[in-house]
C-alpha cells in the first residue's frame, strides 16, 4: 500500500489504547425509543403464518451477479446442519433469522424448531422478541451442533458476546409485522453495547446455499465459515484475524493522520474505551453527512479528464460482451446503456435543422456517499434499467471504490488485478484495510466486493453448492491448527 504501514497487533492495541483521546465514536445504549427503523435493519414479510407475518430483508448485499452461482439442486431435504465453532471466552450466543420456504419471518429456538416473530397493528412501538431465540455455544474451543429446519433465505447467523435485543413492529406497507435486528450504526441501539458480527446466507430448493461473510455495513467479531458439500469438496472463507478490530482502528487512525479524513470515526467503542465495531463510510455518512465531503474530488476530475480523449472499456462478464464508455461533457456515457448513452438527435420538422431533443443522460459524478455505498447517485438502480446498465453499475462503482481507473491496465474494468486494488490515491480506505486484516483476503468489505477479473480473485467471500452437507463458521479467529 503506498505510504501505509500495517502495525503488528501488540503495536496497534498499545497505539488503540493511548489514543482514546482521538474521535472513536463512542455508544450509548438505549430502550425500545430509541430504535431507528430503517431499511437495513428490518426484515418485512410477505407470508402470514397464523397471526405472524414476513417479509423480504432489505438489509442484504448488493450483489453483482458476476461470480458463484450454483447449479439447481436434485436433493428436496432443506434442512442444513451448522457446526458453530467458539473460539472466544466468555458467553457467545448465536442467533438464526430469516424467511423460511413460504415467505415467512422466522427465528430459530435452541430446540431446532422455528419461531414465528408477531407485532400488533394497534402500537407503532418496537415490541421486545421474548421468545427463546439465543443458542448458547459452548466453552471456548468447542463446537455447538445446531439443524435449519428447512429451507431458508435472506437469513442471517448471528453471534454475540452477550444478549442480542430483537424488536418486532406492524408494517402498514407489507401489512404485517417486521424483524427489527440490532443496528450497528445508531448509537443509542440497545444492542450497540455488545460486539456481534453475522454472515448471511440463503438456502433454497432451486439455488441451493450461498453464503458470505459480510462488513458492507460494518465489520465486528471475527467469523470465518468453510462449506462441506455432498460431494466431500470444501469451500472456505476464513474471515477476520483474531483481534482484528484493535488493528483495524489503529490503522484507521494512522491513516488519518495522513489525509485529514475521518477514518478513525468509523470506530465505535463502549462508555469504557473497548473497542466493539468498525462502521462502513457509507454508513458513518449517513449520520455525519459533512464527512468525507471533498475526499475524491481531484481522482473524479483525473477519470473524467483520462477518458474524454480515450475510451473506458467494461466488460460486463455476460453476454454483451464489452461496452465502451466515454465522459461527454460532465457525462460518463457507455454505448447501449439506457441510462449512460449519447443523446439522440431528431428532427422537429422537415423545415428546421436536427437539434437535440432528448435529455442528456449517463453517468454524473458520484459523491463519496455514492461511490462508498454503491446504491445512490450514478450507481442507483432503477426497474426499468436495461440488462447493460445493470452490469455496468457494479464494475463502475467497483474501480471507484479500489481506485483503479487511473492505474496501468484501469481503461478496462474489471482489468487491474487484486494485488492492485487499493493502490491509487484517495481509495476506500475501509474496505483496504478490512482486507489486509483477514486472514485469507475474502470477505465482503463494499457492496459490490465480488466484482473481479476473469480467473483472478474472488474478495467476497462466498460459498455455495448446490447440495450443502454442513456449513461451518467460526467465531472468534481460526481454531488452532
């Protein structure tokens, strides 16, 4: 990494604790009035089940679509075992949410049976879960045999150093209740005392298991999972060191100091000074829009300024092949894309020259909120962008994001291989970072980490298998070998 140093762990947890002092965002936790309900951490339903209803989580990655896919299954058995390996001290709980293969909200009870969440229409108040959903590991070093009943999507493997506080709530737009989880983000969470982390996970008839480990939103305990399939292979994705989380503030904080930017604040500790999580910038901005404000102006002006004279090629990876783009005037405009072409010019009558009487369109420049996040701005998706567009977002927002527009081989994208993400000048210093602190590389640290040239490394850390036999995660760092 250009002018960065990676501190030893004994280094950055001495540098941590001396430097309490710097802006780490400290959390305050508070009761069911405190909650803020949004879009990432709820889960509607879709499906009533008695009086319990569910609904599709808004809360997962953005998924470009570009790599693992898994064939359909011939097994019918939805069940999947998982072994959930403790390599903490102290008390760790795990939790299971998700929809089940009806489309309805559901929480996993220790006895292996599903839980159905509820909510009153007459309260707008999140109401407590006090239902048996916490799965006790066991002592550190120990593995907890727990069973998914069935199929199950849009679920979640949670783990906790303590109690984790899940809230239900009447959803007028879905007319059924919603799955409020714990949010990293608010501060005032009742649940923003504890250090937790998931990894997410879709198990389905036709798609068989997909999983991933995810710090999109923020990065906590370490986990890391590895997949048995029927067919003996195995799939791993060893996630966080051990302890990550000191070193990543302490290199946060270091980085800071070299550019000015706020990348210490992305770390949340408790009333104490402990450490607990590492919020994404897309997500601190949200709460602290003046952040980051001008952070990539001078890279946005070079790529604007590199391809007006020459050509950006992306290779949308399916079968349109390889689109070229062009900035036209404060436009990034690609050929075929319905929302990033050239204007079409048409005659008014047969009297008047042709003039321009279409709106301009193709991509403006994003904001930092826009490149950190993916989902705003020029990398907003709508219904009716057409299939081009659609491949186009995730490889544009993926080179901003891993500053490889301008470096040698960025006119193609993706192009520059992964030992050269991170290397341009200003990047997303939080995903770099999540990523040297891994054990194995892998790990969703964007949402569209799983963008990555033909052959070359996959950073997302996914499994999948069409026919899953058990699915492994680890909590606490890789056990010792």
């Amino acid at each position: 990494m250009r002018g960065f140093m990676i501190p030893t762990l004994a280094i950055a947890t001495a540098f941590v604790s001396s430097t309490l002092a710097l802006p780490f965002s400290r959390v305050h936790p508070g009761t069911a009035s405190n909650i803020i309900i949004t879009d990432k951490n709820t889960v509607n339903a879709t499906t009533t089940i008695a009086t319990n209803a569910t609904i599709i989580s808004n809360a997962t990655i953005i998924s470009s679509n570009a790599t693992t896919q898994v064939s359909e299954r011939s097994a019918t058995s939805g069940r999947l075992p998982l072994a959930l390996v403790n390599n903490l001290a102290g008390s760790v709980n795990a939790y299971v949410t998700g929809l089940d293969k009806n489309n309805a909200l559901v929480m996993l009870q220790p006895n292996g049976q599903w839980y159905y969440p509820s909510a009153s229409e007459s309260t707008t108040t999140p109401q407590p879960v006090n239902a048996n959903v916490a799965i006790p590991l066991g002592a550190q070093g120990s593995t907890t045999q727990v069973t998914v009943p069935d199929y199950i999507s849009a679920a979640r493997v949670w783990f906790a150093e303590g109690e984790l506080q899940f809230f239900t709530v009447w959803s007028s737009a879905t007319n059924g209740p919603s799955l409020v989880e714990p949010s990293a983000v608010n501060p005032s969470d009742p649940s923003s005392g504890i250090s937790w982390g998931f990894v997410e996970l879709t198990n389905t008839a036709a798609g068989g298991l997909y999983a991933n480990i995810s710090y999109v939103d923020f990065a906590g305990l370490a986990l890391g999972m590895s997949l048995l399939s029927g067919d003996g292979s195995t799939q791993s994705a060893l996630g966080l060191q051990p302890q990550a989380i000191a070193s990543i503030c302490a290199d946060l904080a270091l980085q800071g100091g070299v550019d000015g930017q706020d990348w210490e604040a992305l770390c949340q500790a408790d009333a104490n000074g402990n450490l607990l999580r590492v919020v994404a910038p897309s997500d601190y901005i949200s709460t602290s829009p003046n952040s980051f404000g001008e952070y990539f102006n001078e890279y946005i002006a070079l790529v604007w300024e590199t391809y007006t004279t020459s050509p950006l090629t992306i290779d949308t990876q399916t079968g349109a092949g390889s689109v070229a783009c062009t900035v036209q005037g404060d436009l990034l405009t690609c050929a075929g894309d319905n929302r990033g072409r050239s204007p079409v010019r048409k005659a008014s009558s047969h009297r008047q020259r042709k003039t321009n009487t279409s709106k301009p369109t193709g991509y403006a420049k994003p904001s930092p909120s826009d490149i950190f996040g993916c989902n705003s701005g020029p990398f907003a998706l709508e219904s009716a962008d057409n299939a081009l567009h659609r491949a186009i977002v995730p490889r544009l927002c993926a080179a901003f994001n891993r500053s490889t527009l301008t470096i040698a081989g960025g006119s193609v994208q993706p192009g520059p291989a992964a030992k050269d993400y991170y290397t341009g000048n200003p990047t997303n210093w939080y995903s770099a970072i999540i990523h040297m602190h891994e054990v194995d590389g892998k790990g969703y640290a964007f949402p569209y980490d799983d963008v990555n040239p033909a052959g070359d490394i996959n950073q997302s850390g996914v499994v999948a298998d069409a026919n899953p036999s058990v699915l492994t995660v680890t909590v606490g760092g890789p056990s010792p070998t």
